[in-house]
C-alpha cells in the first residue's frame, strides 16, 4: 500500500473535530450514497459526482459568475435573481474562482490517498494527546471501497492513527468485510429497525443492513474492534416507543460489548439543499427533539439493559 495512485472523490475535511470517535479527529466525508434519508443533512454527499452549490444568501449580485460561466449556465431573472440552469452547468469551477463573497461552491473534489493523509498528519500531536484519529464518512463511505480502505490502512501503518467509519452499513458483506475489518471503530448508523418504514424513509429496504450489523458483531467486533450503533432521532418518523423498544430487542440479540448512541436530528443541512436547487422535504412541521425528550428515550432503552451513551 503506497496510497499514491488511488483516489477518491470528497465533498468535505474537516479537522479538529472531537465527534464521530474519540479524541480530536479529521473527518472525511466521501461523497456518494444509495440512500435518500428525508433527513439527511449532507445533501452535497448524495450523488457520486462533484455539484455546483449556490448560497444566494452570501451573494454581492455583481454578476461576475454570469460573465466567468463557459457554458452560460448561469443567468438572471427579471427581478435580478441569478438562477443555475443545471442541464447546463458541468462544474467546471470558473464562477468559484470569480466569485468575491464564496456564493458559489464546488461539493467533490477528487483526492488521492496522500493528499488526504497529508491533510491530516499535520495534527498528529493531537491525535495522540487525545487518542484520536481518523473518521471516515459521507455520504456512504462504502460507496468508494478501495479508496477508503487504502486511506485508513495507510493511516495506520503509516501513523498508527486510530480509525473509523461512519456507515449506514448498505453495501454488499465482502465490501463490509474488506473495508471494516481494518478499523479500530464501526459507527452504524441504523435509520429505522422496521424494514417497510425504512423503506419510506430512506428508499431502501434495512434487511441487507440489519444482515451486515450481524456480520460486524460475529466477524469484525472479536477482532478487538469496537461497534457502535446510532440512530437519529426524528419526532414522528423513527421515535414510536413500539419500535424503540423492538430495537432494543434486536441489540440485545446481538450479545454483549455493543453500545447504542441516540442522536436529536437537526436542521442545520436545508440551506445546503436550496444551494443545489433541492427540496427539503422535512422543511415544515418537524422540529429537532428536546434534550428531555432524548433522555427519555433513554432511558426506555436504559430499562430494557441496553448500554447507551
């Protein structure tokens, strides 16, 4: 493993974070995801291509990117609104670099395996400090395999950096396999434990996933890896106490040393679907839980002796 020749397509690197793992962590959020959650917050990872987003609340209107565009993609309205026709925009970048105010962004760029280690081997100091490291995300980080698997292996080697992958676990089990074998840490991320609302709510069935959590506790957790088990918590969407506690039965089944996060779902993605001329289906009605609602949650889980964070 050189990590000089693959690459991989990310919409974001964020450092210095200290969620998604322990310790202070570089975050990489690979871009491409089979799922369409309602709630998704990372609109920007879904599709496996790079998109143009426009903020039009950071906009001056001085025009520039309506001169720069090569393809005439961009154009104004009759009320001086500028409008990204997305049949004819190729991404090509050129209204970035004119842009004075940051309006107009690119979500994917293609990076190699050093580049990304490059990035995060300048907080190396912290990592150990803080016994953090390297997370790995998205969109669906197993949606680009190869990629991932040579970036956290080369993290390790080359570093001895903690790893982590942050997945909704939809990808067939060679690919689970292959790619979570080498990491210290699986955050699963489980969207619904009945399989028709899941289907609903993210497009997908859940039986390839809920068969992929039992792979990960019977091959990759003896390893000495850790798993962990999130489930965003959506009013009226996936927090019907029946269902929470079937949920409960079923990490029970899994046996022990497997712990279970319950995470407030948020807002903060919908200004990132207007950028890419996207609905937001949960825009109305739905409003983020109460940190007393979530501790109720809780501890229904808590009585039914399943560890929770």
């Amino acid at each position: 493993m050189n990590g000089r020749y693959s690459m991989g397509l990310v919409f974001n690197i964020q450092r210095y974070s200290v969620h998604d793992g322990p310790g202070i962590r570089t975050l990489v959020f690979m871009k491409g995801c089979p799922m369409r959650c309602l709630w998704c917050c990372n609109p920007e990872g879904q599709n496996p291509y790079p998109e143009m987003a426009y903020f039009e609340s950071l906009c001056s209107r001085c025009r520039k990117c309506v001169a720069a565009c090569p393809k005439k993609a961009i154009t104004v309205s009759e009320d001086g609104q500028l409008r990204t026709l997305r049949e004819l925009c190729d991404n090509c970048g050129q209204c970035v670099v004119v842009c004075p105010r940051q309006a107009r962004q690119v979500f994917g760029k293609y990076y190699t395996v050093n580049e990304v280690l490059e990035i995060a081997k300048k907080d190396t100091a912290f990592y150990w400090r803080s016994g953090g490291g390297i997370t790995v995300g998205g969109g669906e980080p197993l949606s680009q395999p190869d990629f991932v698997r040579e970036l956290l292996e080369n993290a390790k080697e080359q570093y001895g950096l903690h790893t982590a992958v942050e997945t909704s676990g939809y990808a067939e089990p060679d690919v689970i396999e292959r790619v979570l074998g080498s990491v210290d840490l699986v955050l699963f991320d489980l969207k619904h434990i009945d399989p028709h609302k899941h289907l609903k709510l993210t497009g997908m069935s859940n039986d390839l996933i809920l068969r992929n959590i039992r792979l990960v506790v019977n091959r990759i957790v003896p390893e000495k890896k850790e798993l962990l088990i999130r489930v965003t918590v959506v009013p009226s969407l996936n927090d019907d106490v029946d269902d929470l506690l079937c949920f409960a039965e079923f990490v029970k089944s899994l046996g022990e040393g497997v712990r279970v996060e319950l995470l407030p779902y948020h807002e903060f993605g919908v200004a990132k679907y207007r950028a890419l001329d996207r609905r937001y289906f949960l825009e109305a009605g739905i409003q983020p839980p109460s940190g007393e609602y979530m501790e109720a949650l809780r501890d229904i889980l808590r009585r039914k002796d399943v560890p929770t964070l």
